[in-house]
C-alpha cells in the first residue's frame, strides 16, 4: 500500500511540473513499481463528477469540444499499463489531437468524431489536448 501510495504522490508531482505544448521537449514518464492483473474490456468516460474506474483492461476516452468547451470537463483516466486505449474526440472546429510523452498525434475534422488507437506502453501521466487550441482534454495516467 505504501508503494502505491508513494507511486501516486510521484506521479502527482510529475503532473505539477508538466507544461503545455509550448515546450518542444515532452515530458519523463513516471515509472510505475506495482502491476495489477487486467480486469474485462469496458468503455469508460472521464469526468469530474464522477472518477473513471482506476484500471481497465481495454477502454474507449471519450470527450467532445463545442465552442472552447471540453466535455466531460477535463480529468485523469487512469489506464492499465499494456492495454489499449481508444481516445474519441469530436471537435467543433478542425484541430489536431496531441498525446504527451507518446508524442501521438491525431488529426481532427470539424464535426465528426476521431478515434485514436494508442497502446498504452509507457507508465506515467500525460496530458492529452488539442493542438492548435492548446485545451487539456484529460490527463492519461498509466499503470
């Protein structure tokens, strides 16, 4: 429990010191000491008022952006480390979207949603956002 506990507060830190897309360099992924068995595939949004699950085998992140707003408001999504991830955006305007620390991108039309296939490879949190619109969509810890 405390490894758990001292693997979220570095991660936490890690997020703290994280900057936006105005810095070429992405940021260090966090790395994780714990694994956890991968429990059935399920499709989860991120949201504030109610916590994403704290681990999925295989999800699908959804989030819609309408006139400079994200929804569900911006949140972390904690995803089991190996899994695949499917993160669908739709955007009211076309825009790119960006993950940080696997340095994938997306390109986004105008009213249609995007999907993204991202095998989560890497332990740590990385903030997902539009590109050009600099917005944070969700930040995806991996563990």
């Amino acid at each position: 429990m405390r490894t758990r506990l001292a693997a979220v507060a570095a991660a936490t830190a890690l997020v703290a010191l994280t900057v936006g897309c105005s810095s070429d360099e992405e940021p260090a992924a966090q790395p994780s000491s714990t694994t956890t068995a991968a429990p059935a595939p399920s499709t989860t949004t991120a949201s504030a008022t109610t916590p994403p699950p704290t681990t999925e085998a295989n999800q699908v992140i959804s989030v819609a952006v309408t006139a400079g707003t994200v929804t569900p408001a911006p949140a972390a999504v904690d995803v089991t480390l190996g899994s695949t991830v499917v993160i669908e955006v739709t955007s009211d305007v076309v825009d790119e979207l960006h993950v940080h620390g696997y340095d994938k991108t997306l390109a986004l039309p105008a009213g249609q949603p995007a999907r993204l296939e991202l095998p989560a490879t890497i332990p740590g949190q990385f903030e997902v956002e539009l590109h050009e619109g600099g917005q944070l969509l969700f930040t995806l810890r991996v563990s």
